[in-house]
C-alpha cells in the first residue's frame, strides 16, 4: 500500500513509500537534502519495516528533536500502525 506522510520540524515536506507485507519499498521524500535523502531511500529498499523504523527513530538534526531520517521512521511506524501493529 502507498502512503504519504506530512512531516514536521524537518526541511523535507513530505515522506512518500510503499509498505507491502512488513516491508518498505519506493522510498521518496520531497525536499530536504536531495542526495542524502534518496541514499536513505535505496538503504532502506526491501529493509522490514521494523528494522527502517529502529534504525532511523531518534536521529536529531542539529539542535532540532527530530531529522528527516527520523520522520522516516515515524512515517513507517505510523502506516505499520495503519495495517494493524507490528511486522517481522
């Protein structure tokens, strides 16, 4: 299923991915450092959707309480949230 994510306190705007059977795909984010975010985007290809979400959660950038990484992360977990908790 494809999902969008408005993010918050972050230079990027949005978080666009695909979340199939646990695991993320097609990670986009619009706005923020370009090359960064799409390396972020290929690490994450095919990665469970749990492991995206422990790995990137509480990544600060700067003096900020959150990063683009970080709105990954929430992005993720709230649609494992949507399709109904947990996966792998």
């Amino acid at each position: 299923m494809r999902y969008e994510y408005r993010t918050k306190g972050t230079c990027s705007q949005k978080v666009i991915f695909d979340l199939i059977d646990g695991v993320v795909s097609n990670v986009a984010v619009v706005g923020g450092c370009d090359g960064n975010l799409k390396g972020i985007g290929r690490l994450a290809e095919g990665m469970a959707a749990a492991d995206v979400v422990a790995r990137l959660s509480g990544i600060r950038c700067g003096k900020k309480p959150t990063s683009c990484p970080d709105q990954i992360a929430r992005a993720v977990a709230a649609a494992m949230a949507e399709q109904g908790g947990a996966f792998r």
